[in-house]
C-alpha cells in the first residue's frame, strides 16, 4: 500500500465507487488565474523557473476543483535545457530547440551531473507546493520518456510524424542509441530529485511512443521506461508509477507489467471495454475522456464521463483525459466532470 490518500490507494490495486480525478494540463491557459500569473511571470519558461508561481499554478485547479492530485507545474523540455540545448516557446506554435544530430552535438552537451544547477528551481516548487497542499491530494511529479524527449531535440521542435528521429536512427544509430541512453540517465536523477523535495507518485510521459513499431517500440519506448522504473522502485520503493506510451494501441497490453509501472494511462484512441479487459487485469488504469468533451460540454460529456466510470467499474481506476487539456476549454465543462464524477 503506497498512502491513504485516495489516489494512492487506487494506485495499490483498490477500486473506488467514485474514482479519484485529475486531469492532465490541469494547470493551463483555459483557466483565467493561470493567464494572470503567467503575465506576471514574463512567459512560460520564467513561470516554470519562479518557485513561488510555479508553486501558486499548480495550486490553482487544486482551489478551484478540488482534484485527487496536483501535477507540479513545469515542462517534459526543460531536461534538454538543463542539458545545454537551447529552448524558447514561439508564440502560437511552440517549443523550439538547437538540434541533435551528430556525435559532435552531443559532445557540446553538459555533463549529466551539471542538470540539478539548472533544475533547482522545479525542485524548490516541489517543496513549496507539499507544503501547502490540502492533506487529502497527493504530489505527482514527472518528465518525458526518453523516446518522447529524443524527438524534439533531433528535430528541434515538434513534429507529427517525428519523421527526423527516425531518419536519425536509421543513419547514425550510435548518435541515436547515445542520446536515449543519456536521456535515460539523467531522467531518473531528475525524477529522484523530485521524490526527495515531495513527489508522492510520478508519470511518465512517452507523447510519441504510437509511432515507434514493433522492436523500435521495445527498444525505446519499453526498455528505457522499464529501466527508469527500476533504477527509481530501488532507490524509493514505496513511490508508484504511472506510465502513459500514448497511442501504443496494441502495445498497451502488458506495459505496465512489463516496465514496472503501477498503472498505465491510455489516450482516447482506445475504448474503455476494450481497456478493462486487456489492461486492468495487470492494475490500475487512467483515463481517458477526450479532452474535446472540455471545450463543447453539455449531455455528451456528462453520457461519456459516466460510460468510463461504470467501464472500469469494481476495478482500480484513475479518472483523467486521454491527453491535455486545451486553451479553448471552458473551466464550466471541467466542474460539470468533477460533478457528474462525484455525483
Ligand atoms: O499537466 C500539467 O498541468 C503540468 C505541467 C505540464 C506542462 N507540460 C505545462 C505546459 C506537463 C505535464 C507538460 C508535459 C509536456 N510538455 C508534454 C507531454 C504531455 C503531452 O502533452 O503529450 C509535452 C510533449 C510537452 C512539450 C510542450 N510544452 C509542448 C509541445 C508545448 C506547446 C504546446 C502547447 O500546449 O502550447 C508546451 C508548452 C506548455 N507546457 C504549456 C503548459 C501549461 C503552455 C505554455 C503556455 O502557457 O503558453
């Protein structure tokens, strides 16, 4: 048993009548408090970097809706800043960074022990928001899966098909392989040092693990996966994991097993029956109301929010979105979630 904190305790295998919720991106520019202290801060990266205002975003769904959780406020691309990329957010576009695509970048790169001089300050947010956090809401903590984090630092921004990381793998594999396994590495030092200021549970975030087929898929979405897991179940067993490879489809079956994860979060490219019968025999399961529902609202999210209860049903379940919510989101529609939810 990880706590008694109701999400914990859904983590541990118990199933609720009324599962915990949180949602991801819960902290966001749909909620006008978030925009307010985001002008404040100058812009997102200077928000992520500000202890206290990082502390006060994460707070804020947590006042307004009362969540299971609260999701500390940072970003999956702050790992390559710390590691000496450069990363600025265009405006209505977003991140771009200085590109991976040779042994000689990655020698430019800093040492992995030189990342905690920048990260500091998302461990210092970690204090503060456990600090003063309502007793009944957990912590999670996060970052992106190596995969995930690898695809924007060889393409340098996002991309649909991550088209670049794969030309890179083909071309030049040991530049490919060296950067997933560098990534892996200072990932779990990041993650560790979250757990040590407060994380109480943590996630993992593999964006893009649906377009890595086959072997690719084991090779750098689940073994890198499973050896973070390891490497953190070793040096804090009592923290659990929530892995989330988004779009895996069939490659869902038997991940959480398989990496060591205590519950896998799925998208909303696959139905709830089909998610109880093949993925919560291994455990907990999140999701996965498609964020759509947040922007039109109305009968169809409170038909659908009730459909994915009575799914997962009399099994562990974590009520959250199939994937972040969006900008055009009305907060109204999260309440009539949280309602519908709580009953
Ligand atoms: O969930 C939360 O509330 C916690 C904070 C959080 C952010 N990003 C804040 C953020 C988390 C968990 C993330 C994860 C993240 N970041 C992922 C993995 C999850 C996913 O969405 O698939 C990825 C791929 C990123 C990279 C990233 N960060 C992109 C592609 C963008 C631009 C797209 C967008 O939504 O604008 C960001 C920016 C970002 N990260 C914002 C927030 C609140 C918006 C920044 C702003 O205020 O302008």
């Amino acid at each position: 048993m990880f706590g008694s904190k109701k999400i914990l305790q859904a983590l541990s295998g118990k199933a609720f009548d009324i599962p915990p919720v949180w949602m991801m991106r819960q902290a966001g520019r749909y909620l006008p408090e978030y925009r307010a202290t985001r002008a404040k801060a100058g812009d997102f990266l200077s928000l992520c970097y500000n202890p206290e205002l990082a502390a006060e975003v994460t707070l804020q769904p947590i006042k307004r809706f009362q969540f299971d959780a609260a999701i500390i406020f940072a970003d999956i691309l702050l790992i390559p800043q710390a590691l000496g990329a450069d990363l600025w957010f265009v405006e209505g576009e977003g991140p771009r960074l200085s590109t991976i695509n040779s042994t000689e970048d990655l020698l430019k790169l800093r040492s992995p022990d030189a990342i905690h001089e920048v990260l500091n300050p998302i461990y210092e947010t970690v204090k503060l928001v456990s600090r003063e956090l309502p007793k009944d809401t957990a912590l999670i903590g996060f970052a992106g899966a190596p995969w995930t984090v690898a695809t924007y630092m060889i393409a340098g921004k996002g991309t649909p098909d991550q088209k670049p990381a794969h030309e890179l793998m083909s071309k030049d594999l040991k530049t490919f392989e060296s950067l997933i396994n560098l990534l892996t590495k200072v990932t779990i030092e990041y993650l560790s040092m979250q757990i040590k200021a407060g994380a109480e549970v943590i996630k993992i975030f593999d964006s893009w693990a649906g377009s890595l087929k086959a072997d690719q898929f084991v090779r750098y979405s689940l073994e890198p996966i499973k050896e973070i897991i390891a490497a953190l179940k070793t040096r804090h067993p009592n923290i659990p994991i929530i892995a989330f490879p988004r779009q895996a489809n069939k490659q869902y079956i038997g991940f959480a097993k398989n990496t060591g994860a205590n519950c896998i979060a799925i998208d909303n490219s696959i139905t709830p029956s089909w998610a109880r019968k093949y993925l919560q025999v291994d455990g907990c399961v999140q999701g996965n109301l498609d964020p759509r529902h947040m922007v039109t609202g109305g009968v169809k999210l409170v038909e659908e929010t009730k459909k994915i209860i009575s799914a997962f049903s009399g099994g562990p379940h974590i009520f959250n979105l199939g994937h972040g919510i969006t900008p055009d989101a009305n907060p109204d529609h999260v309440q009539l979630m949280i309602d519908t939810i709580r009953g």
